[in-house]
C-alpha cells in the first residue's frame, strides 16, 4: 500500500508539473521591465497629466467643434471667415484664455460627427447648436455648460401646401437629417399624435435642405432657428413658412468631455459672464469706464476685487477680455440673430430673467 501510495503521489506531482510546464509554454511571453515602465506608460501618464487647458496654452489656440451652414449659429462665408452665434462663443473663450479673441480655430463637422470629434480629442470644446439631453451626459460622456439658447423643434412646408396642422401631414414625406435629437423627436411627436409619415434621412444639413426645396419631401424639420436661418438662404424664402408647432424642448449650448472640471468651470462661468455684464448694464463699448465702480458684484465680473478668473487657470481680468473683445450676451445675439438680421428673431425665452427670459448666472463670490 505504501509503494502505491509512493508511485501515486509521484504521478500527481508529475502531472502538476507537466501542466505548468504547458501552460508557461501557451502564455504569452512577458514584456521586458523597462518596455512595460518605460515606453508604453511614460507618454500615457504625460497626456493624462495635461488639463485641457495646459493643451490648449501650449498649442497657442482653442479648437471648437462648429459649424459651417448654419447662418446666424456657424456659417463659413465667402472669404472663408467663419461668423454666428456659436462662432462668437469660440471667440469669447479664445479671449478669455489668451486675453486675444481670433486664437479660435473652429473644427467644421456634420451633426453626426461632431460628439466623436471632440472625444477623440481633436477639439477643446463642442458648440454646434447641440442640445443638451440626458444620454448625451451620461452615453457620450459629455458636460454641458450653460444653455446659451433655448429653442424648439418646429417644422417647415411649403406655403401653397394647405398643410397647417400635424394631422395635415398624415401620409407625408419629411425630410430630417440622421444624428440629431429632431430626427427621434419627430418620430416621438409624430407617434404620439397618431400621424403615419415617411421619413426621408440625409447626413447633412445641406443635402436635407436641398431635398426639400426640389420636392422630393412634403415637408423638413429641425429647431425652429434653424428653420429661420437656412430659409433666408431658400431660392424663394417667401415660397416657405413655419408651422405654429413646437415638437420638442432644445436647450443648446457648449459641452465638453468628462473628466477636466477646471475646463468645465471655465467653460461655465465664460458662458456666465457674458449673461451677468448683459444685467449689469456693461458692454464691449462701455466696460472701460466701470473700472472705477464701488458696486461690489461689478468688481468681481471685472477681476477688480477678490481672483476670481484665477480659479479656473486665467488671468484676472478675464471675464474684461471676453466682454470687452466679444460682448455681452445682448451684444453677441444682436450681432448675429437680432433685428438688424435678416432673422430678426425675438428673444423670447432667451432674455434675461429679468425681463420674462430664462437667462439666470448664479454670482461670482
């Protein structure tokens, strides 16, 4: 029994030492110390290491995800000057880091592009009449700053259609473009109301635009701005008109990626600014003579008392270059959306709190 047991434990030990054999010989073989420490680590931890603004210092520009045919938002004109609502909030952030409004560079993309832009890192910041949703924070990692325009999905016929009413389009073609929250806010609504339609999908703005001017959809939708803009650029604008339906609520403003809260404040309180001066009474023409204010919430906008841009990285007088250089709130939607536009948008929802709007900035204390 004891040779037994003497020849079983062997074969055992023999076994186990037979599997770990084979199985040093299946796994792959281990990279050297200092390929493992050294060259693969080393530029991962550097890049890490790095804020969103150190990049954007060292590169000696900003880059915002934007876009190129939107007029009155982003719009690329013939003298390849990009110019809009959200150009100028570009520019207000390019102020406020390097105290110079034109070191923005935008990043022209299509809807569908512009979420994996900006998390692959090519640009800094996304402002592309983008609407803040809640899987767009939570599935695409993505902060937003404060709305800078309060919108609503609408829908656009043409004039000598006899279409008024959702249930007139029961049966209709409907041009939207793929990537958007219009494209699902339609079918919501649309399911809702019980109106059957045929969706027609393009990728770009351009080509949904186009569709619908030669007839091939009854109708095309997307925010209401967005109706106002591309129809001043329609062959006939006249030939065109909005219907009185709101689909959809659309705040849209900057997002930024996850993970660099110093950037988002940055981002934030820029936004912020430009709503406090507006309510203050302080404009790009006029910041100069309140340098000498006593009123304390003026003196901290203008870096006069307490450092308050120092907090997010900047100099002190930051919030001085953004209204200085760019403006006020009042001044940016003015210059671009205002009534010596061809859009001659009303304010609406967004004036100041004020005045009957939702524009609210929390103090700077």
């Amino acid at each position: 029994m004891l040779k037994g047991k003497k020849v079983q434990t062997v074969a055992l030990i023999l076994s186990m030492v037979v599997g770990m054999v084979i199985a040093a010989c299946l796994a792959p073989a281990a990279a050297p110390a200092s390929t493992t420490a050294e060259e693969p680590a080393a530029p991962v931890a550097q890049t890490d290491a790095k804020s969103t603004l150190d990049i954007v210092k060292e590169r000696g520009k900003i880059i915002c995800v934007g876009n190129a045919v939107l007029p009155g938002f982003g719009f690329l004109d013939e003298a390849g000057v990009f110019t809009g609502f959200d150009v100028d909030y570009c520019k207000a952030l390019a102020a406020a880091i390097f105290g110079d409004a034109t070191k923005a560079e935008i990043r022209a993309t299509t809807a569908s592009e512009r979420f994996t832009v900006l998390q692959s890192g090519e640009a800094d910041v996304l402002i592309r009449n983008t609407t803040d949703t809640m899987s767009r924070e939570t599935d695409l990692g993505m902060n937003f700053a404060p709305t800078t325009f309060y919108d609503g999905q609408g829908i656009m016929v043409h004039k000598d259609s006899s279409i008024v009413t959702l249930q007139d389009l029961n049966g209709a073609s409907i041009c939207v473009q793929t990537g958007t929250t219009t494209e699902l806010n339609l079918a919501d609504q649309m399911a809702a109301a019980g109106v059957s339609y045929e969706p027609v999908v393009f990728e770009t703005a351009d080509e949904v635009t186009t569709a619908y001017e030669e007839g091939r959809c009854d109708a095309w939708t997307t925010d209401k701005s967005g109706l106002v803009s591309r129809q001043t650029v329609m062959a006939d604008p006249s030939a065109h008109e909005i219907m009185n339906v709101t689909l959809s609520k659309e705040p849209l403003g900057p997002a930024v990626r996850h993970g660099d809260d110093q950037w988002y404040d940055l981002v934030t309180w820029v936004v912020y600014a430009t709503f406090t001066a507006e309510e203050m009474g302080i404009t790009s023409a006029n910041v100069d003579t309140f340098m000498d204010t006593e009123d304390p919430n003026i003196m901290k906008l203008l870096g006069l008392e307490g450092e308050f841009c120092s907090k997010v990285g900047l100099a002190n007088d930051c919030f001085v270059q953004v209204i200085k250089q760019v403006g006020n709130y009042g001044e940016i939607y003015n210059k671009n959306l205002g009534p010596d536009t061809v859009f001659n948008l009303p304010r609406g929802l967004n004036s100041l709190y004020t005045e009957g709007g939702l524009l609210y900035a929390p103090p700077i204390r």
